[in-house]
C-alpha cells in the first residue's frame, strides 16, 4: 500500500538520527492516545490495558534515549483485542480508531527501540490513514492536513511546543471522533454511512 507520509518526512527519518525517529513517533502516537484513552475508558476489563496505553506514550517522549527492552510491550500490545485478526473487519466508530491507535502505538515502540525508520514512517501512516477517514465521515474536518503539518514540525529541528501542540491536536480529533460516534448511532434503521476500515483487523492492515 502506498504510504501517506510526505516525502520528504520519509527522508528526514531515513536520513536522521535515532533521536529524531523517536521524537517524531512519541508526537504521533501523543495525537493519536485520545482515540484509545478515551474511547475504551469506562470498558469493563479494559483498565489495564488503558494504564499501559498511557505509560507507554509517555515513556516514548524520553527521545534521547532507547526504549531498553521495546520487545517486552509490543508483545503485550499485541494481545490487545484491536490487533486480533478479525475476518469481517472493523465498522464500528470507536473500534475503528481505537484499531489505529493501538496500531500506530506498536509502530512507535518498534521505532523507539530500534530506530528503524521504517517503523517510523509506518506509525506516521497509521495516524494519516485514520485522519484521513475523519476528514470523509466528519463534515468540514481537515485533520488529514494538520496530521501532516504536525509531522513536519516535529522533524523541523525547532521542537519548542511539540507536545502542546500535539496535546491539543489529540484533543480535538478526539472531539470530532465522537460527533462522528454520535451521528452514525443516531441514524434511524440501523444504517450508517460510516466509512470505515475494510482491511481484517490485525497489526499488518494498513501497513
């Protein structure tokens, strides 16, 4: 599948140092945590899995150094319900992003441990391709756009206000999420006109 990063990001990662990859990874897997974090909060049996969700994002923002062993919690987010294969596919809203989120979050820690910027450019894909599909279902989003400024930025070399910026960008894609939530479920008759993932479920999907 053709990757939607930007060139010339795909470059800069590839032609960068590790601290750079891993700055880069912890920015989008900061803007995509709102889609798992929030959507799954309040599951039953699902706290653990948030907790490790939220420790994770943040240990990736430790850019100067290595994950020490990245192993150890990709198998653990591997065993997450979102990267089970699934032969039918996703439809639903939440399950739809919460897929990427945990997608884009295993490529980060990939990326983090081992610099390998193909793993990078593949977690920055995850968080495109489920920007992308709000931009169809939401009228008026433009997250696709701003999802690849925010990359940009965070390979600019001036850093300063990365993760604010990155906060706040979760945030809202996280609000425009739920509208789309909330406009499939409202819809009489059980049809929606969500454009969802078509792909199994399962971490090779989009990549």
């Amino acid at each position: 599948m053709e990757k939607l990063v930007e060139e010339a990001v795909a470059e800069a990662l590839r032609g960068g140092d590790g601290e750079g990859i891993r700055l880069y990874v912890a920015a989008c897997t900061e803007r995509m945590a709102p889609l798992f974090v929030g959507l799954r909060a309040g599951e039953p049996g699902r706290e653990s899995d948030l907790d490790f969700y939220a420790e994770s994002v943040r240990d990736l923002w430790y850019a100067d150094r290595p994950l020490v062993d990245a192993a150890e919690p990709v198998r653990r987010l591997e065993g997450f319900p979102e990267l089970e294969p699934n032969e039918e596919g996703i439809t639903a809203v939440a399950d739809t992003y919460a897929f990427f989120a945990v997608l884009c979050l295993r490529y980060a820690l990939l990326a983090h441990g081992s610099g390998n910027a193909d793993d990078a450019v593949s977690c920055g894909h995850a968080a495109l391709t489920a920007m992308g599909m709000v931009d169809q279902n939401v009228a008026g989003a433009s997250l696709l756009a701003e999802e690849r400024r925010l990359q940009s930025l965070s390979l600019s070399g001036d850093v300063s206000g990365l993760w604010d910026a990155s906060v706040t960008a979760g945030r809202e894609r996280f609000r425009a999420v739920k509208l789309c939530h909330l406009e499939v479920a409202g819809q009489r008759g059980g049809v929606t006109s969500f454009r969802g993932a078509r792909a199994g479920r399962g971490r090779q999907s989009v990549s």
